[in-house]
C-alpha cells in the first residue's frame, strides 16, 4: 500500500480530532472513505471539509455494538465493493482508578476503545484476506506501553489494543495483509473533554486527570501525517505526538521503576492553550 490513491479507507470516530484529520488527509490523497462516527454533528462537519470531488460517504456507528459494526463493513462492502485500508480510531477517555471505577463504567470505555476495535478487526478482516491486500490501523496510546494513575480502564483497553495487533503481525504475514499500531502521546483533541470522571473519583485521581490534560499539545494534522507516513512507508508500530517517545522509551528501558518518574514528568507540562 505505497499509494492511497483510489483505496478504499474505512475510518471510525471520523467526527473530530485524529479521525477527521485522517480523513481529510486521506482524501487529499485521493483514497475513497467510508467515515462513521457516533456523532452525527461532528461527522457531518468532517463531510463538509472535504475536497470537492472526493467519494465519501458517512455512515453512523456506536464502535461498541457487535451487530453494528458488522453490519458497517457489509454496507461499506456494498456501496465500495470492498476495503483496503481500515483505520480503528474511534475512543473515549474515563478517569479514575481500578479502586473507584465500578463495573459499569469499565464495560462502557472497554466496549468502545477496547471491544470496539476487536469487532472493527474482525469485520473487515476476512474481505482483506480474500483479496490478499489491505492494512489494519489500530489506535492505541502511549498508555499502551506504561501504565498511567487514573487511567486504569483507559490503560487496560490500549494494553488490549497492542497485544491484539502485535499478535497479528504474526499471524498475518505472508497473506498480502498487514496491521499497524498507532501509540499517540499528547494529541491536542477533544477526547478529554467528551470522555468521563468516574462518580467517586478523589482529588488526587482528579490531580492526575489535570497534569494529563496539560500534556495535549500536538496538533492532529500533525499525528494523521504520522500515520499515514507509517502506513505507507510499512511501519509496523507508530510513535506520534508530544511525549510519546519518551514515553515508549521509559516503557522499555526502565519497564519496572517507571511510574516513579511519571508524576515528575506530567508536571512539568506547559499550560495547554
């Protein structure tokens, strides 16, 4: 996949942030997206950005029901005929730690970032290996590679995401289909802001929520770029956005004493503005 130009991209939570800058870079590239979003608002905005010319069609989808998410990929099989490039990105944010969170609010964020990108894999896989071409695109987070306070669930559903693609760089090889996983650090988007505060979070989880925060810096343009240069070039893991690569770093050079520099390192963030 060295070129984009007429593939058939799919792309989920397409309505802001890194999935509406994919799209829009996408399209500059002359791929034909298939964009779904939860938000009808936010991904009709998306729609509207893009270039005159370009084949899109929009599609509302919850990532975190099964039957919907399959039957997406039977739509977008219908009106494309098929899907080469598949970029699972729809997520939310939860704060709060295992002790506070209850059960209820882990099965709504797994459902979405970890459930929502099982079923995305599962659904458009089989029609990749049929036609022996197409890429996978997994979003994780750099709290898929070290552990995070407050982001208990958060860091359970992005360790889940990596596991499941690494397993299949494995898996897939020699079959013309391949995955890619995404760790982006501090991307500047509205995820903070749509996700939740679990109902008894404490003032310290609520400290740790706050120092997060301040580390959104990098624009998503910016991280889309990141992406679709690792799609195209072949990369199988891509690190993108402020922090990340210390972070990856920390992760693998220091992977048991780690959290005892996390607290130092989010509190020398900059404001966010």
């Amino acid at each position: 996949m060295n070129t984009l130009s007429n593939k058939v991209a799919v792309v989920t939570g397409a309505g802001s942030g890194i999935g509406r800058a994919l799209a829009q870079l996408l399209a500059a590239k002359g791929a034909r997206l298939a964009l779904s979003d939860i938000n009808a608002t936010g991904l009709a905005g998306t729609m509207k950005l893009l270039p005159a010319g370009c084949e899109a069609r929009s599609y509302a989808l919850d990532v975190s029901k099964r039957e919907a998410v399959f039957a997406h990929a039977e739509d977008v099989k219908r009106d494309f005929g098929t899907a080469h490039l598949v970029i699972n990105n729809a997520g939310a944010t939860l704060i709060g730690t295992v002790e506070h969170i209850s059960i209820e609010e882990m099965e709504w964020l797994l459902g979405i970032n970890l459930w929502g990108v099982i079923y995305g894999t599962k659904a458009f896989l089989p029609m990749m290996l049929a036609q022996r071409e197409g890429c996978i695109v997994n979003i994780s987070s750099v709290f898929g590679l070290l552990g995070f306070p407050a982001q208990s669930v958060y860091n359970i559903a992005k360790f889940g995401v990596r596991g499941l693609t690494e397993c299949l760089w494995s898996e897939l090889e020699g079959t013309g289909v391949r995955a890619v996983c995404v760790h982006p650090g501090g991307i500047k988007t509205n995820i903070e802001k749509a996700g939740r505060r679990c109902a008894a979070a404490s003032i310290n989880e609520e400290w740790f929520a706050g120092a997060a925060e301040k580390m959104l810096l990098t624009p998503p343009e910016e991280c889309a770029a990141d992406i679709i240069a690792g799609v195209e070039r072949g990369k199988r893991r891509v690190i993108t956005g402020h922090r990340s690569t210390t972070m990856y770093w920390l992760s693998r050079l220091m992977p048991n004493s780690y959290p005892g520099l996390i607290k130092l390192l989010v509190s020398k963030q900059p404001a966010n503005t």
